[in-house]
C-alpha cells in the first residue's frame, strides 16, 4: 500500500481505509516417509505438505479489505474482505460447489479459493459494540487456521487438520464488557456451497462464549474449548480441545458423497473423534519467538484419517522475521500411531520430518 499511497490519489486511498495486501508462502520437508509407490501423498495425516521430501508453493494470497472502525462508538461503520488463494493448500479450504472440481473430480494438487468473502457492519450502540459478518468466513476461534501468517508453525496440528474449515453465513460478534463477548451464528453448515446439494447442506447455529480476564493474561473460549494464557512478556501458551462426531458414517463412496479418494471409516454409523492440543512459545530475541507443540488425537473410526487409531505430534520450531516483509519457521516434527500404521501410506506407525516455509509479504 505504500506505493499506492505515495501515487496521485495516495490521500483518497488512506481516508477510504482500503487496503489491498498479501504474501507468498514456500515450503519443503525432508521425510522419513519414503513409500510414495503406492501414493504420492506419504505425509499424511500430516498437512498441509501431503507429499514427501519436495518443495511446494503453499499459498500465493491477496487480501481486498476494509477494516470497520471499532474504536469509536458514536457512529455506525461498516467493513469487507475479499480473498484470493492459489496453491497446494487450496485443498484444505476448498466447498463442496464452489471451485471444488479441481480437487473432487480433478484432485489437482495446486488450484484456487476464495476462503473469505464477506461484509461487516459494526453497531456501537449495542452493549460495548456488535459487529454483524454476513458471508463466507474462516470457522471460528481457534489456535490455527488456513493462512500462513496466521499460524505459530509451518505444519498443523492433527486437531486442527480435521477441524472446520470455512463456513457461509452470519455471524455476531457482541463485546458485552471488557471480560465477555458472545459470538452466535447461522450457517448453512460446514464447507459446502450454499447452492450444493449436499446432506451436510442445512441450518447449523454457531454459539461462543468468550471470557477474558482483567489482567489480559487468559482468554478462555467456551464451546471452542480454548485457553490462552500469557505468563509474561516472553511465554505464552495456548491450550485447545475437542470433540466431534458424524451421525450414520459410511465406509464408502455413496450418491451422496460421491468421491472416490479421501477417508472413509473403518465402521459405519456413530464415528467420533477428540484431541487435545498444546503450543507453548518463548521469545528469544525482539524478532524471533521458539515453540513447542504437543497433541493427543483420537480417530476412534478411521472418519477423518482412513485409520481407527489413537495419535501423538510433536514438533518444536522458530518464527523469524529478518526484515518486515519476510518469515522465515524451520521446524522438526515427530508423530506416532499407536494402533495401526498410519504413515508411509498406511506403512510405518513413526514418521519424522524437517520442514521450513517462506513467506515473503507485499
């Protein structure tokens, strides 16, 4: 935006408030998963770097935005983002009925999405502030999401891996005092197009309750189940759990969910899964931070991984900014499937890896 701002029409841009942003994210991972003879996608479940011991574009990303002015309460304001993703991790943000043929019926390995698109209106006069978010957003509070820069590390965790997505819908954000907020939503359910006929497609409510504390050193979301605490300036730590299930589960493609790669439970009907999740960091210098990341993950059925076993992760890594426009996290990654061969295409039961991403910002 500097150059933008530096240009003829530089003080109209600024009094509008729209920005236009984005960033470039590269990575590569070395693997002790080897076995990709009987699939290229070795990794998994570790994502978003499915495939082994390459370089991958992860994300080339521009933002269009407007951000309301929640700092004032004397007048009723009003905001958007409109978001563009190319790259591998398209695979991971994509709606069943909205640029979704490149991976369900083409399964392309680099494709394009559009996470967020959507409009606030900020409303001072209710409680200590409401802002209304109608349209397609990323799912709601947790300790990672989709976008590079958003994240503590270069991989994900296995929670949030089969976490939510994105959803369409709208979206209250209400400050009740300086310790509560209240976050209440209608969607149409979870990664699916509004206009997709699909069985996930229909009424879903989204309820969040959110307490922080006086001192501003815990934050704890309830229905999330996330808890943020803040021993001092340089340690932070960040605790999420979870449980979810699907109803009627099939272990197979079906006229309904038709597609014929992905995971499948090993028994049909009631197929649950919960974990629970650590990142721990410490600052060790004005421009970098070290963090640590444990997990516990149980795929009772098979649903969200192809492999009814119970998971453990865990990665240590560094955040460093050497300039403002540039990120640079190597990281180790360690996981475990006790039950049954996950890695390795359903090989090994360890798996270990050395990964860095790039992210350069313009």
């Amino acid at each position: 935006m500097e150059a933008i701002y530096a240009g003829p029409n530089g003080k109209a841009w600024k009094k509008s408030r729209i920005q236009i942003y984005g960033w470039e994210d590269f990575s590569w991972n070395v693997s002790t998963s080897t076995n990709t003879k009987r699939g290229p996608n070795a990794n998994f479940p570790l994502i978003y770097d499915l495939r082994p011991n390459r370089f991958e574009q992860n994300q080339f990303v521009l933002y269009i935005e407007r951000v309301p002015d929640e700092f004032q309460t004397d007048h009723i304001d009003w905001g958007f983002r409109i978001s563009g993703v190319y790259g591998l991790d398209y695979r991971f943000m994509i709606s069943r009925g909205l640029f979704s043929d490149q991976l369900l019926k083409h399964n392309n390995y680099y494709g394009f999405d559009m996470p967020m698109v959507y409009f606030d209106i900020y409303i001072p006069q209710i409680f200590k502030g409401m802002n209304v978010r109608i349209g397609r957003i990323i799912s709601e509070p947790d300790i990672e999401a989709q976008l590079a820069p958003n994240n503590l590390m270069p991989s994900h965790s296995l929670v949030y891996g089969f976490d939510n997505y994105t959803q369409t819908g709208i979206f209250t954000t209400t400050k009740i005092n300086d310790q509560w907020t209240v976050q209440a939503g209608i969607s149409n359910g979870t990664d699916v197009a509004l206009w997709q006929d699909d069985p996930g497609n229909q009424p879903t409510g989204t309820v969040m309750v959110q307490w922080t504390a006086p001192n501003q050193k815990d934050s704890i979301y309830a229905i999330v189940g996330t808890w943020t605490h803040k021993f001092n300036d340089k340690i932070y730590t960040a605790t999420e759990g979870l449980y979810m299930y699907m109803d009627d589960a099939k272990t197979h493609p079906t006229s309904a969910v038709p597609f014929q790669s992905g995971s499948f439970p090993v028994e049909p009907g009631y197929a649950p899964e919960w974990g629970i999740l650590n990142y721990t960091m410490f600052r060790i210098a004005p421009s970098a931070f070290f963090t640590m990341r444990n997990e516990f993950y149980n795929d009772v059925v098979g649903s969200r991984t192809g492999h009814a076993t119970k998971y453990s992760e865990h990665s240590i890594g560094v955040t460093w900014w050497p300039d403002k426009i540039i990120t640079i996290r190597p990281e180790l990654r360690f996981d475990h499937s006790y039950d049954t061969p996950a890695f390795d295409n359903g090989t090994r039961r360890n798996q270990l890896t050395a990964s860095m991403d790039f992210i350069v910002h313009y």
